[in-house]
C-alpha cells in the first residue's frame, strides 16, 4: 500500500478527527486544517474538543488554524505541504443549525468548499479530492434502500449544501481535471460527538436524569453508522485511487434501524427512563438504508460495527466518562 500526504479540512471536527486518528495508524502522512469554529453548549463538549486536540497531537499530526472560506490561505497550505488527497469536512455539521441560521450553513458549507475548489483550481495540482457529503441529499426516500445513483432531492438547507457541493466538484472536475470522491455517510454515532446526534443525545439525557423525546411511535428508520465503520470505508477509498476516483460512494452500514431498536438497547444498558413521543419535524427527511454494494464490490468495504455492539461501545464509553 502507497503511503499517502493527506490534507483534512475541518479535521478537528467529529469525522475529522476520529479519521485522522485511523489514518496515521495505517502509516499515511497527515495535515489537519481547522478555523476551530464550533457550537459548543455545555462544559463536556469542551473537554471532548481538548481530547481531540490531544490525542491529534499524541500521534504528532500537525494541527493548523486555516479558514477555508479564504482560498489564498489554503492555497498556501496546499503548496507547502503538497499533499496528494485532500479530504474535505469542513462546514456546519448539523441539520438543525443550518435550519436556524442558514447563512451560515451556506457560508460554512458551500463557501469553504468553494475557497478549497479555487485554490485546486489556481494550483493545478493533480490532487485526489474527497467530499464528505450526506444521505440527507435523497430528501425523502423514495424507496426502503437507495443507491448511489437515485434520484436526489433534499428537503432542507444541510442537505441542499451538500448536495450544491457535489454538483460543484463534478463541475470543477470536468472543466479543470481535479480527480474526486463523494463519500454519503448516515446517521453516525461514536466518541467525543458534539454535534447534538440523537444517538448521542439518548444516552447524554438518560445519564443527565432527564427522559428522552422520541419522534412519533419509535418506528423512524435510520441507517446508524459507527465512526470506525466510516473511518475504514474512507481508508479504501483513499488507499484505491484507480477505483474510486470520479465515484460516488454510500458509506453506511447499510441497514436501517429503528428508533426502538435504540431504546431497547438503551434499556438493557440503564433500566428504565421516561420516554415522550413528539410530532414529526417537516424538515427532517424520511430516511431508510443506504445501499452499499458499489463500495463492496468495488473497493471491499466490510462494515463491522453494528448496532448491538457498536452503540453499547458508545454507551461504556459515556460511562466512564462520568467516573
């Protein structure tokens, strides 16, 4: 296996983090570009942004502060490292927000991007570029399982960026050659999250005391992915550039879960707690499993973590956070 540079933009963040933990461990060379702009609530989401600054640096993986937004910046960070990936996460990570304020969402999601296209495009490097994008782009699916090439048709701001991102890469592919790679995650869960995921916010408001809202009777369909799952799908495509270059790739586990099957694991972890059930947010699409044959097939992705184990991992890990 060829080593790799890798620059990760918004590599502090929740995805970049975790990813660029794995890929140091696999041997790969990496850069971490980060404006440290989050929406931290509360004492304990700090301290999860200081434990990934310190575990970045454990392993040595430079850490710089770049808004993306400014393509002189980050064209300067991409001639002095030379990297031969770059993978972009930058953005507001979190549907809800983007809902509330979608300047920003925009600003932080598209326009970064936008910043990091230009840059690529006045460098006229060869640079294998990787998109973080999201299963929210289908909007409501239109099916129980979809695939890379289904219709997409988002409902709300996030999953319109997302998806604005993807045309513009396809664009700035044809018209100036930047060889890409679309990643569609879904519904992640594990360590150090501060993103508000309803994974994350179960087992936070259980330990807090407090009960739990469940969105209508429990029977919600996600296609819940564990980090390490993602983080070894990113490795293949990253790792295979003659076969996943110009693709687009579901990164899922790739079987969609019910919002009960949450709590029945929930309840076998910490007894009982109060559940109230809430209407249906409009601007949450309907979601359902995200098909993963083509990187199967193609790259030998095999999601290891489901959900039995996986959210119990999540589950001890909050634990022994509060010991």
């Amino acid at each position: 296996m060829k080593k790799k540079k890798i620059l990760i933009t918004g590599g502090l963040g929740f995805i970049g983090h975790h990813l660029s933990l794995y890929l140091a461990e696999r041997g790969h060379q990496i850069k971490v570009a980060d404006c440290f702009y989050h929406h931290i609530t509360n004492q304990q989401y700090n301290d999860f942004i200081i434990e990934r600054i310190t575990l970045l640096k454990k392993k040595t993986i430079p850490l710089e502060i770049v808004d993306v937004r400014n393509s002189d910046r980050i064209l300067k960070l991409i001639k002095d490292f030379e990297p031969d990936t770059l993978i972009h996460l930058a953005a507001t990570a979190n549907a809800s927000l983007c809902h509330i304020d979608p300047n920003e969402g925009i600003n932080m999601g598209l326009m970064s991007f936008c910043g990091v296209l230009d840059a690529l495009k006045k460098l006229g490097a060869n640079v294998h570029t990787i998109y973080f994008s999201s299963s929210m782009v289908y909007g409501n699916f239109q099916k129980t399982e979809m695939r890379e090439n289904d219709s997409v048709d988002p409902i709300n701001v996030y999953g319109a960026s997302k998806l604005s991102c993807e045309i513009l890469l396809k664009s700035y592919s044809r018209s100036y050659g930047i060889p890409f790679s679309i990643i569609r995650p879904s519904a992640l869960y594990g360590e150090r999250c501060i993103n508000r995921r309803i994974t994350q916010i179960f087992i936070e408001n259980i330990m807090q005391g407090k009960g739990i809202k469940v969105v209508g009777s429990g029977q919600t369909l996600l296609d819940f992915t564990d980090i390490r799952d993602l983080c070894q799908g990113t490795s293949l495509v990253i790792e295979n550039p003659t076969k996943s270059t110009n693709q687009t790739f579901n990164i899922t586990f790739g079987n969609a879960r019910c919002i009960s099957d949450l709590l029945d694991i929930l309840q076998k972890e910490f007894g009982k707690f109060s559940i109230e059930h809430i209407p249906e947010n409009p601007t949450t699409p309907r979601r359902g499993t995200l098909v993963i044959d083509k990187v199967v097939e193609l790259l030998g992705y095999a999601p290891c973590h489901p959900l039995e184990s996986g959210y119990r991992d999540l589950i001890r890990w909050y634990k022994n956070q509060s010991l």
